[in-house]
C-alpha cells in the first residue's frame, strides 16, 4: 500500500470493540475520508495526494472492509448498521485528538458520513457525499431502472446464505463485473492495478463477503429505520453540505439527486460530474475541483 500512499502511517486502533484500520497523513484540519462497497480506503489514493497538502486525511476501512475486522452480526442487523459504523470511527478520531473534523463518504462510506453527522452533530463541521442520495429515498423511491441499476441492494439483503453462497463460487469475478458495471466506461479501465489487487484481495474472502452482506442487510432494516425515525421527527442534517455525484452514477437515476438533499439538509449545495460511480477514481480532477473549495470555506 505504500505504493498508492507514500508519506502516509497505519493505525490498527480497537475502538468501539472492533479492530479498525486506518491511515493517516497530511498535516492542516483534521479530514476523515470513508470509502464504500466493495472497496478499501484505496479508494482514495488518486484524491489524497492533493488533500494532504491542506488537511490531516484520516482513512479508515469500515468495519467488515478491508483490514478492519468483521465482528459477528445480530439479529436487529445493528452490528452491521451505520450508527454503529459511525461510532467506530467517532471513537477513532478521537483516540488520534480529532473531536471535531471534516467528513468526506462514498457510497456506504457516505451513509456512515451522513448517519454521523446526523446522529453526532458537534463532531461533523462540514459534510460531503459523494454519489449517493439517502437511505430512506432509495427504499421509498425504486423505479424499475433504478431497481435495475441497484439490484444488489435487494440481492446482498437476502438472508445468509443465498447471497454468500452465490457469490463465493466466483468472488473476484462478480468484484470485478459489479465494478465495471457501475463506471461511466462500463469496464475496468478507471482502476489501478493497485488499488483493484487490494479489492480483490480483501473482497474475495468468505468473512468479507459475508460482512458486506450484513452491510445491506443492515441498510434494509436498521439502517432504513433510522432514517425513518429522522424523518418523522423533522431532524435534519445542520452543517454545511456537499453532495456530488456522477452524470453516469447511481443517484442520475433518480428524479434529482440535489433535490432530495435538500429534504435532508438545512444547507447543501452540489451538482455532477462527468464520471460513474466511482468518482474519485475515474474522475479526481473534477472530484477535488468541487471538494477543495467548499472544504476550504468549512473544514476548521
């Protein structure tokens, strides 16, 4: 890894009672940068160079991801839910001396970022999401494209072991093809080498597979709850916020990815950019053309 991120350090911190990963380098306000499925904190390898000269980047593997462990699940799926996930890494900013700090989430990163500045208001100054519109509108507002797009939400769901089972025949090919399906190229080309090794490797392991799954079993129940119980009692996200998204990505489906934020947040502003899902890797120019200003006015 230290090919992707040179000048940076590890941290294997128990938090929370999980072991989680993370790595750490820059110098300036404390940022903390959350990937999604099926990936790493590698994610960030094409964005952090330029971040660390401006922030002290902070990049966890989510529980059940990466190097972090895969604790056992429960049957309310709240081992796997958001809230829990954003208590680890509120825990892990706090054991490095952030108590309040910048977050940054892709994809189930962006649900852990939006549940923490939700559930942790003091500790969140500013928030951005990237390619990604709530829980709660992706459940309540399925079109057959959007189902279409997005049926690994339903499949990864499904009990244990249907999902697990399927997908332990052949996991670096259904890595591989679920990657490539949701880029603006419809294929791998976006991709280091690098950084698709470290996906391959931690993905293609029946704890990770299996923790993923409970990942969206958890979005299906708690998860969805949660947001829920937000929305009937009118609590709304307070910092400031910045949603991006891919003009190809997984939220362009739906009806307007600003708009529904909007529902959301007291105050947001964003828009696309040309790229699919994975905006940091197949398009860091114009992921850090958006991100740098806005962290600029609001990351301190």
């Amino acid at each position: 890894m230290s090919t992707l991120f040179p000048g940076t350090h590890e941290h294997r911190l128990t938090v929370n009672g999980t072991d989680i990963f993370a790595r750490a380098g820059g110098s300036g306000p404390p940022l903390l940068l959350i990937h999604g499925f099926p990936q790493t904190h590698a994610m960030w390898h094409r964005v952090a160079p330029e971040l660390m000269k401006s922030f002290t980047c902070v990049m966890p593997d989510l529980r059940g991801y990466g190097y972090s462990a895969c604790p056992p699940n429960d049957a309310k799926n709240e081992a796997y839910s958001k809230r829990a996930m954003a208590k680890d890494l509120l825990a892990l900013m706090a054991s490095l001396g952030h108590s309040r700090f910048a977050v940054v989430g892709h994809d189930r990163g962006a649900r852990v970022a939006y549940r923490m500045a939700l559930d942790a208001p003091a500790a969140v100054n500013c928030l951005t999401v990237l390619d990604i519109v709530p829980t709660h509108a992706m459940w309540h507002n399925f079109t057959v494209k959007l189902a279409m797009k997005t049926y690994h939400w339903l499949f990864l769901a499904q009990p244990n072991p249907l999902p697990e089972m399927l997908i332990e025949q052949n996991p670096v090919g259904y890595l591989d093809y679920t990657i490539a399906s949701w880029t603006k190229s419809k294929d791998l080309s976006s991709f280091s080498e690098d950084a698709l090794a470290e996906y391959r490797l931690h993905y293609a392991t029946p704890e990770h597979i299996h923790a993923t799954c409970n990942d969206y079993r958890a979005g299906a129940t708690f998860d969805l709850a949660a947001d829920e119980a937000d929305r009937a009692a009118g609590r709304k996200i307070a910092c400031p916020t910045l949603a991006l998204w891919g003009e190809a990505g997984i939220p362009s489906e739906t009806e307007g990815p600003l708009e529904t934020w909007k529902e959301w947040c007291d105050d947001v502003e964003g828009h696309g950019i040309s790229s699919g899902h994975f905006m940091t890797e197949e398009n860091p120019q114009a992921t850090l053309a958006a991100l740098l200003p806005f962290l600029a006015r609001h990351a301190h």
